[in-house]
C-alpha cells in the first residue's frame, strides 16, 4: 500500500494553517500573537503557491512567488518588531488594547 499526498491534501494543511493563524490573529490581544497569527496566514498562502505550482503546472512561477512571499514575511516581521518595541518604550506595554488611545 503506497500513501499518495495530492493536491487536495496539501491544500486542507494550508486551509488548517490559515485557519489558525485566522484564530490567532483575532484572538490575541498581545502584539506578539498578532504578529505570529499574520506569520502563519502568509506561510499558509506560500504552501498554496508551491502547492499549486507543483501539481497544476509543473513551472518554478509559484516556488518564485513563494520565495518572495519569504522576502516578504521577513521584511514585514522586522519592521512590525520594531513598531512593537517603539509601543512598549511609549506605553510600557504591548496590549493592543491600552495603545489604541493617542497621545497628546
């Protein structure tokens, strides 16, 4: 008995990732999370670009958009780590509930 993996398998894992990170996103009221739950939104869309790719067309285009999917995911989690760090050092917090006030 061989174990085939198709497209249709790959794209429930994607859908349970994307699923999570959904949950994740909503949920938490901690910058933290919320940047984790956009980390696994992004990496859900990148399986289905490599999912896609390999089973539909047999082309490199979705591994291509995958890797700046990457590209992406690494330049957005630098830039919102450092806005998390300018909210703690202004609120001395990183609840997002207690930052959605301005400052005079």
């Amino acid at each position: 008995m061989t174990l085939h993996v198709g497209l249709p398998h790959v794209l429930v894992v994607a859908a349970l990732l994307f699923c999570c990170g959904l949950v994740c996103a909503i949920t938490r009221r901690n910058a933290i999370g919320l940047l984790m739950g956009v980390e696994l939104i992004l990496n859900a869309a990148n399986i289905n670009f490599v999912a896609f790719s390999h089973y539909l067309t047999g082309h490199i285009d979705g591994h291509v958009m995958a890797l700046f999917g990457i590209i992406l995911a690494a330049a957005e989690a630098s830039v919102a780590l450092a806005i998390v760090l300018a909210i703690f050092q202004t609120f001395h917090t990183i609840d997002t509930a207690e930052t959605t006030t301005l400052r005079n």
